[in-house]
C-alpha cells in the first residue's frame, strides 16, 4: 500500500510557536515511516513558510538567520507531483488555531486533522465560546468582556464587585494561559489588564470558580467519544504558562481523576456537549472546574490541544487505551473520513 503523504504544519505567528515546535517534534518522531512519509510545514514566528530543510532546520532550532523574502519558500500544497493526502496542523494559538489555516486548507481541497474554520474560531474565541456554551444551557462561570477603549475605566473595585476577588484576566484569544493573570488586589489589577491586552484588543475578566481542575478528551467527527478524565495539581497559585512549560514541577497530573462514577459521567457528558455545541470536529480537550460539592463547570475547549507525549491529550487517551501513535493514525483517519463525506455535498444548485 502506498504510503500516505502527511504535512505536519507547525510553527506559527502566537505566542505558543515554541509549544508547536514541541509537539510537532513528538508527531514526527511517533508517525510510522512505513505507513506515512512526513512532509514539514514550517511557519516561521514572522509569518514566513518554509518547506524540506528550511522546516527541519526550523523545527530543531538550527535555522541560522531566516532567508531573505524571495528565497523563501512559500506554501503550494501541490509543490511536487504528488499533492498532499492530509495536512496535520500543529499550531497552537492565533493564526493556526482560530480558523485561519482551516480556511486556507480548505480552500485548497486538501484534508486536514481537527475543527473546521466555524469551530476552530469559535473554539478559540472565549467570549464568543463562552457565550454559546450559556446560550445551550451549559454551566460555565460568571464573566465579562472589554475591549481596548474601556482599560481607561477599568477598576479593581468595581471589576471585584462584580466578579468577587479573586478574579482572573485573560486574552480572549490565546492559549496556554498566555497572558493569564490571577488578580486579588488593586496593585496587580492594572499591570494584568495591559498585559492581557498586549496580546488581544479582547479580554475577558472571570470570576474564580474554586474546585479541582479536570481535564477531557475528545476524539471524533458525527459520533465523539470522551476519554477518561485527568486532573491537572499546579503547584502554582493556577496552571500558568510557566507552570506548563517551564517548570519541571509546574504541576502533577493525575490520570484517570480520582472521581466519583456520577462526577466522571457528568465530566465526559459536558465535555462531548460542549465539542458538539461548539461545531467541533476531530479531536478537542475540555478543561472543567469540579467544585467539592460535585458541581461541574465548562472553563473552556481546546480544538489544537498540546500534542507532546507527556501532553494531557494523548495522555488521557492512553489512559483510555489509545496509545500515542495509534492515536495519531485515528485523527489522519478522521480528516480523511470528514473530506470524503464533504466532498459528497452538493457545491451548485439546479440540475
């Protein structure tokens, strides 16, 4: 059988293009070269594509200075006699996990691994993601939005009125608790807010839901399926960036969560609600705060989860009976499965 010509695109223009080299480099390593040959796609942080060795280069750190504009190599995902069977975006964030690609890939025809551009986007917007979730009746916390122009207005005082204190700042479009800030006073209220706006001209304010932080994974297209749950222990005051990345000790996790049979049910319920709510496709982790009176709430989705083999997602689903590189042919296999059913819609109306 002929092997499957897979892109792995990775890299990307956020502020989690270091995280997408580390899972993209965890991908690669677990794919079977007897069944797929790998073809890198790099995004380099300033926007520029690069193919072959200029990805590779990318992707290990060792590309020494970016060529010049017209050297570089720019995306045609029919570059060669052979076009592309699947492409496996691996981009965390803006531009890679909003939509954008998924538009781009789309337009090209070509099948690509995760959400659509609707729930990509909506996945990535957490006022919009909020938003929908409350409309179908989901439990998600107490919030509220700005924009740019309100940070004048912006008080501590009246933010805890609202919200109680703490509170937590957040871009609306990032993840990887980027920009993320748990504020309990007025003297770290405004340094969060233009922190947070440093990355989006959208925030959200949230208020704290004390509980256990769960974590579900989901895996599918029509027929989802949810993996057991995991509980994320940070040893920080919240699972930061730092404690995700760059503290060995950032945080234990506790795969399956020690739950009760009902918690654990209504956990994989919410979390396969909240993926179909939201038009998702492919694969998503949703992340829960579980009160001690077993009270469940959605924090938010994820449609490009991490992807490194001490990641939670592939974690969950090893605990679930998945292993890393099975999981990984089942999500190509998805992508597939969804063109072939796409490419059966009618695109022209009349006889």
């Amino acid at each position: 059988m002929a092997k499957l010509r897979v892109g792995i695109l990775f890299g990307g223009k956020s502020a989690e293009h270091e995280v997408s080299l580390q899972s993209a480099r965890n991908i690669i390593q677990a794919m079977d070269p007897v069944r797929y040959e790998v073809i890198p796609l790099a995004i380099a942080k300033t926007g520029q594509w690069y193919l072959n060795h200029q990805a590779q280069a990318l992707l290990h750190g060792t590309l020494p200075a970016l060529p010049a504009p017209q050297e570089t190599a720019l995306l045609n995902l029919n570059w060669s006699e052979k076009a592309l069977d699947v492409v496996f975006p691996v981009l965390h964030g803006p531009l890679g996990e909003d939509g954008t690609v998924q538009g781009l890939l789309k337009l090209a025809n070509v099948p690509f691994v995760g959400s659509g551009v609707l729930g990509s986007a909506v996945g990535m917007d957490k006022d919009v993601m909020k938003r929908l979730l409350r409309d179908a009746h989901l439990p998600v916390g107490r919030f509220l939005v700005f924009r740019q122009r309100d940070l004048p207005q912006l008080q501590f005082e009246t933010l805890a009125a609202s919200l109680g204190s703490p509170f937590f700042v957040k871009p609306a479009n990032l993840g990887s608790s980027v920009g993320v800030h748990r504020v309990e006073d007025a003297s770290q209220c405004q340094a969060a807010l233009r922190d947070a706006f440093s990355y989006d001209h959208k925030i959200l304010v949230e208020a704290n839901i004390p509980g256990r932080e769960i974590e579900c994974a989901v895996l599918g297209n029509e027929d989802p399926r949810a993996s057991v749950p995991g509980e994320v222990i940070p040893s920080h005051d919240f699972y930061s960036y730092a404690a995700k990345y760059l503290d060995e000790k950032g945080a234990r996790l506790e795969i399956p969560a020690r739950l009760s049979p009902l918690v654990t049910a209504r956990v994989q319920e919410l979390a396969i609600a909240t993926f179909e709510v939201l038009g998702c496709e492919g694969l998503a982790r949703v992340d829960f705060f579980v009160q001690a009176d077993g009270a469940v709430f959605v924090n938010e989705i994820n449609t490009l989860p991490g992807f490194t083999a001490i990641s939670m997602y592939p974690k969950l689903w090893e605990a679930s009976g998945i292993s890393y590189p099975d999981l990984i042919d089942q999500l190509i296999q998805l992508a597939r499965e969804r063109f072939t059913r796409d490419q059966k819609l009618q695109t022209s109306f009349g006889p």
